[in-house]
C-alpha cells in the first residue's frame, strides 16, 4: 500500500502539491480571520495552590490571582518629595482609568508598605483580570508605558507578568541554518537539501495553524506554537532525509524514479510513519498529568508532528516526482545562494539585524541570476568520489562495536550515566524575572524590588482560609502572629477580610527573606503548610 501511496503521490505530483498549497491557503485564511485565543492561565488539579486560587475568586474577586505587574521607581530626591508624589500619583490615576485594571498606589491608605525604609523606592502594584489574555495585558501596558511622566531624578521600571518583555527563541532559525548546512555537506546537493526542508516547512505551516485554530477550543499557552514548530522542524528533516536517501539509493540502483519514489516511501516511510506515531503518542501522553496547561502543549505538538509526518509521505514523493535525477545535481550558483540563505539565517537568529539579513539574502538573489549567465556559476560541482561500503567510516565503526561488544556496551553505559549524572541534583520550579536580562525594563524592576523590600519581596506567597460562620478574630491574629515568627519570613501582613461586615474568607500576604527560585523558599512553602 505505500509502495502505491509513494509511486501514485511521484505521478500525480501536480495534483499533490496543488492540494497542499490548496490547504495551507484554507487553514492560514481560517487562522487570519479567527485568531487565537491561546491562554495563559496555569491552573492544577485539586491540589492545595489551586483551591487557594479558588478562595481568591469566589471571595476576593480574583485578587492577587490576575495577571499582575508593578510600576517600581526610585527617586534620589526621595518618592514622598511634592513634585515627585504629584505627578506619580496622576501617572498612577490615568493608569487606573485604563479598562479592566487595578492600581494600589504607594500614596494610598492600603499602599502605606509600598515604600521602603530609606524612602527612595517605591512602587504601585498593577492588576488585570484572569481571563486576561497574554497580549491583551501587553496593549495595556504598552500604553501605561507610554503614559509615564518624565521627571528629574525619577527612574521609573516595568515588573511583573503584564510587563514582561517575552520575545519567543529564535533557536529554530538557528537550527534551520545548520540543517541547510549539515545536509549540504552530507548529500552534496542544495536540491536533495532542500527536499527535507520544504517537507517540514509545509507540515509546520499547516500544523502551527490548525493548532492556532484548535486554541479556541482546547486551553493551551501562548508558546505553543513556538514548540510545536521546533519539533516538527527537528522531526520533519529528520523523516524526510530517510525517504530522499533511500530514493537516492534506487536512483543509484537503476530504477526509474517513481519505483525509487515507491521503494523509499515503502521502506523508508515505514519507517517514518513508526517514528512518528510513537511521537504522537508519546507527546498525548502528556494529557494524563491532569493539567490543561501541559495538554494543550501535548496536543499542539502532537497535531504538528502528525501533519509533518503525513507531508514527509504524500508531499515528499511528489517533490521528488518534480526534481527526479536532477536530485543529484548542484551547481555553483545553487550552492553559494545556499550558504548566503544559511547566512541571513543565522544574522536572523542571533539578531545582527536586519541590514545585515537583507543584505545576505540580496548577495543570494544576485547569485541566482548572475549565475544563468556567468559561466563559473553556471558550472556543475564536481561529485565527491563514492568509497566502497567497507571504506566508509560508519561501516569500519559498526565492525569495531561488533567486535568488543561487551567493552563497548561498558563504556556507553559509563558514560551515558555521566552524562546523566546532573539530573540526581536537578531541582524543577519556575523561572522569574531574575532571568531575564539585566539591560531589561523587567530585570531593573526586579533588582530594584529587591534592593529596596529584599529578596523575597519578588515572591510574596498568598495565604487563604475560609473562615466558619462564628470565628474569633484572636484566632486570625495568632496566625498572623505564628506567620511572623516563622523562620525564613520577612513580613506576614495582617489578615485582610473579604467583607468587613460578613466575612466569609481571610487572605494573608507572606514575603520570604529568600528569593523565588531559592530552594529556602521552597522549604518554607512545605513548612508553611505543614
């Protein structure tokens, strides 16, 4: 059957490519016109985290649960100075007036604490709604930044989740860049080259756009997108380059190039269509962890992946029906335009910047066109001599391994054991704004918290408890207290009611002497709750 699947996909090739341009067309038009709706809430199952989140929204209104920032500054003349608490508290009106968002001014009655010892530092807290997506929250602070006055001897940063400069890796780029490279050298041809990055290359279009389109439906993050594209890329080379090899082979055999086309997808594809089903499988898996977050991660990568792999079967087989023989052939100008195309790439992916990616990629458009007129362009590169099987080294090393087996089979597993070896000491968690870089609006704000509240002041952990129709307020008091006393606490703020009058709930706010991602702060979570 996929002897047939390969040889009919390698006749009707037109066809073939005319239905994937066809459904790339009609996904990316549905993608344009629908959006995303990507979120960024992490929610658990029942665990403790998640029914404290829960209290939060039914008896505070989500408070301290949204998507939240903080507008820090220090002012050398100090932040209580006239002009500095007028204008600063205008700032922090007009940011109040903004749609859906919350402001605690260090000037008001609850902001008291939001000033530090020394008077030079303060800040206003920041709050948006849950259902607040990523970029929502980032138009708004975009213009709350743009609404910031412009005073002597003020410097005024951006802390916090809606203010966070995220920009997603250009680590795929990269990648890209060495594929073009690596499979040049290993094929020795720019058109067998760009078989396997073209398959990939349509499998992810199509895949990140029905996982854009599926957002609506499933919760996912807003990087998803950014991993499913960097797996598909990394498996839809890999897939592709066993079918074009094996269809090199039955080039190299004599056969003609719809029996190579059937033979590589009937072997080779095989082989890819194991491969990938056990990926797919594999990234479902993460569905039975419980949390939507991950699931809709599993998910987005796993529709990538299965689309990729679909492509490296159908729309492979129909490249090769288009480049048949001329697989095997490169001239100068293919090559050179490849190696200006792998350039750009990398000036991308390392954000030289764009002067430098345009001017690779025009050095590449010339190359082309210069290179049907000027004759040393035009020149074909001369064929690496084939060495017979027993010469090659992947031979030489597979007699060596099956000659020592036991010493081999030793010595891969010591060093695949000391290759492991640091994951006996990994400790997992989250990174925080002391990650990002120190030239950052987000990394000042978090250095500058820090140096006026403490360390711990980045990580304040949210304490809540549903309080029973008849409590005594001493009872709040001795937590509060209890709180106070705990090694590792820098500040535990009295209780806060959610209704004076009727209380039904109390929230506390505990900041650590320790930063977020300390392990000390870790322990005193697990000691708080013990």
């Amino acid at each position: 059957m996929l002897s047939r699947l390969g040889r009919w996909c390698h006749d009707r090739r037109g066809i073939v490519l005319i239905a994937w341009l066809a459904v790339l067309l009609v996904v990316g038009g549905l993608t344009g016109s629908a959006g995303s709706n990507f979120s960024s809430e992490f929610s658990l199952p029942d665990v403790e985290s998640s029914r404290g989140l829960d209290t939060l929204d039914q008896h505070f209104g989500g408070q301290g649960a949204g998507l939240s920032g903080n507008i820090v500054y220090r002012a050398s003349q100090g932040v209580t100075d006239e002009q500095v608490a007028a204008e600063m508290s205008a700032f922090f009106d007009e940011v109040a007036a903004f749609e859906s968002t919350t402001v605690v001014s260090p000037y008001a009655e609850q902001g008291v604490r939001q000033i530090s010892e020394t008077g030079e530092i303060a800040y206003a807290s920041v709050e948006m709604p849950r259902d607040f997506s990523i970029s929502d929250a980032q138009e708004v602070a975009e213009e709350i930044k743009d609404a910031a006055p412009q005073i002597d001897g003020v410097e005024i940063e951006y802390g916090g989740d809606i203010f966070a400069e995220f920009e997603p890796p250009e680590s795929e780029i990269l990648g890209l860049a060495f594929a073009i490279v690596i499979l040049i050298v290993s094929f020795g041809s720019v058109l067998a080259m760009g078989l396997p990055i073209g398959t990939a290359i349509a499998g992810i279009g199509v895949g990140s756009a029905l996982v854009t389109l599926l957002s609506h439906a499933v919760e996912m993050p807003d990087f998803t997108t950014t991993l499913a594209v960097m797996i598909g890329l990394g498996v839809g080379i890999d897939y592709a380059l066993f079918i074009v090899t094996r269809y090199r082979e039955g080039l190299a055999a004599g056969m003609a190039s719809n029996a190579a086309a059937g033979v590589a997808i009937n072997t080779a594809g095989r082989a890819v269509l194991f491969a990938g089903t056990t990926v797919v499988i594999s990234l479902l898996g993460m569905i039975l962890m419980g949390v939507e977050f991950t699931s809709g991660l599993g998910i987005g990568a796993a529709i990538t992946v299965a689309v990729t792999m679909v492509a490296s079967v159908t729309l492979l087989p129909a490249l090769l029906g288009f480049a048949q023989h001329r697989v095997e052939l490169t001239r100068w100008r293919g090559l050179v335009a490849a190696g200006l195309v792998a350039l750009s790439l990398v000036f991308f992916g390392l954000s030289v910047g764009q002067a430098a990616v345009l001017v690779a990629l025009s050095l590449a458009a010339v190359v082309l066109v210069a290179g049907t007129f000027f004759g040393p362009l035009k020149a074909e590169v001369p064929k690496r001599a084939e060495k017979p099987v027993e010469r090659t080294l992947p031979y030489r090393w597979s007699r060596l391994i099956q000659r020592y087996p036991w010493p081999s089979a030793i010595i891969g597993v010591v060093v695949l054991l000391a290759l492991a070896a640091p994951v006996l000491g990994l400790r997992l968690g989250f990174s925080d704004a002391g990650n990002y870089p120190e030239d950052t609006t987000t990394r000042q704000a978090y250095d500058m918290l820090a140096e006026g509240f403490g360390p711990g002041f980045n990580g304040p952990l949210l304490i809540t408890a549903e309080l029973p129709f008849r409590y005594d307020l001493a009872q709040l008091e001795a937590v509060t207290g209890a709180l106070n006393t705990t090694d590792g606490v820098q500040f535990a703020t009295p209780a806060a009611l959610s209704d004076p009058n009727s209380p039904q709930a109390a929230l506390w706010t505990v900041f650590p002497t320790t930063s977020p991602q300390d392990a000390a702060t870790a322990e005193l979570v697990n000691e708080l709750r013990d």
